[in-house]
C-alpha cells in the first residue's frame, strides 16, 4: 500500500494501521477495494508480531489461511498496479 502511495506521490505518516492507509490508497486506486477492504483486520499482526510485551496471537488453522489469502490478494492487486505504472 506504501508503494502505491509512493508513485502517487502521496504523503503517508508511519504506521501499520492497514486501515487507515488502505484509505489514502482507495482515494487514488478506488478498483482496489475488494482487496484492501479485507485486509484492514490484519493490522493487528502488524503491530502484535513485532512487540514481545503485546498479547499473543492465536489463530486456528483456517483463519490462519484466510489472513495469509487476504495478504496475498492485497500484495498482487498492488504489484499489479505497479506493474502498470506510469499509466497514460
């Protein structure tokens, strides 16, 4: 999402709320929001994976696979739009 708003031009503070910059990416690439949308309830991973002292995090396995989906769809929906880049 970064990267998008990178080639935009478009000023971003620093954050992993996936939310909040799935927004500023949506402003300027709105066909991405089946992707981005979903993938909003994974910035919990963002933050609690990189922090020893935050709660653990437990997934069964199928939500597991569904959180890994959601990233994958967000990561080739945005290397598409870069693929693209410049578009005319």
């Amino acid at each position: 999402m970064k990267a998008i708003l990178c080639v935009h031009e478009l000023p971003f503070r620093p954050t992993h709320d996936l939310r909040e910059l799935g927004q500023a990416v949506l402003a300027v690439e709105p066909e991405l929001e089946g992707a981005l949308r979903p993938a909003a309830r994974l910035s919990v991973f963002a933050v609690r994976a990189r922090y020893p002292d935050s709660q653990q995090i437990c997934l069964t396995e199928p939500e597991l696979f569904s959180a890994m989906q959601v990233a994958a769809e967000v990561v080739d929906s945005a290397a598409r739009i870069l693929r693209e880049w410049p578009r005319h």
